[in-house]
C-alpha cells in the first residue's frame, strides 16, 4: 500500500456548547470538547474501572452552525475526521502543541427529547447545506436528498 490514511472515528459525549469563531469573509469555524470512555474490570480488586478520554472537536462553517444550533452539553454524536495538530507560541514564546480533530461528518446520536437538546436531530451530516438534509453528504458536495420535516420524524 503505497497510500496513508488519516481517519478519525468516535461516538462520545459533548463536554460544553460549541464555541464558535467567526472570520472575515464570513467563514466560521466551531470547537467544542468530546468525551470517550473506556471501561474495564480491575483483576485485583474485581472493581469496575472507568477512565475518559478528551478530544477536542473542530468544525467549519455551515457544518459549524448545525452544531452550534443543535448540539447541546451532554449531548451523543458521531463524529468522523482527521488528526490535525497545531503548532502555536504562548505569552512568554514558548512553543506549545494542540492536536485536534477535524470533523468532516457527524450525526446526532441523542434522540430529540432527552437530555437538554430538545432540538437536537438525529442523522445530520457535517457538510450539509440546511437542518432537514439526510446524512448521505460529505466534502463540499450539496445533498441530493430530503427528510421529511421535523413534525413528521418518527422519533
């Protein structure tokens, strides 16, 4: 295989509400943490163990402001994307690293009603071009498709 592969899948929790930055030419970008956890049985003391792990999620944005309107604290989604790391200098010029992932699709996982995300909509896509798209989309492409509107969701 001559090719590398930078592929990023999870399904967690959102820490916070998506913080969103705007910026000239009307790009946006949206960042918010994600919890994954891991659970395992502890030989010694028989006891459950559980540890998180934290990502840090990036959006960009129409995908950005799906997130920012739908996903709430507590909230599950699947999120699929690439490793990125940043390279940046602090106040006293130290060189300091970020890696993040870049989201480039997602669905809702919280069905609408529970947790706080009372709107929260199950099956949006990262790259879509409005809330009542299907999940079929990802790239810059435009969707092909409709979901019924909200009203008319059987869940």
């Amino acid at each position: 295989m001559s090719g590398t592969l930078n592929k990023v899948m999870l399904i967690g929790h959102t820490g916070d509400e998506v913080k969103m930055h705007y910026f000239e030419g009307g790009n946006s970008i949206g960042r918010f943490p994600l919890a994954t956890n891991d659970s395992y049985m502890n030989k010694t003391t028989g006891e459950r163990v559980t540890t998180t792990e934290w990502h840090n999620i990036t959006v960009r944005n129409k995908a950005a402001e799906i997130c920012e309107k739908y996903l709430k604290k507590g909230d599950k989604v699947y999120i699929e994307g690439r490793l990125k790391t940043r390279k940046w200098q602090d106040d006293k010029g130290n060189d300091r690293y970020s890696t993040e992932i870049q989201c480039t699709e997602f669905t809702f996982l919280t069905p609408k009603g529970e947790n706080q995300s009372s709107g929260a909509m199950p099956g949006v896509s990262a790259m879509q071009t409005d809330a009542k798209t299907t999940p079929t989309v990802s790239g810059d492409t435009q969707p092909t498709s409709k979901i019924p509107e909200e009203d008319d969701l059987p869940f």
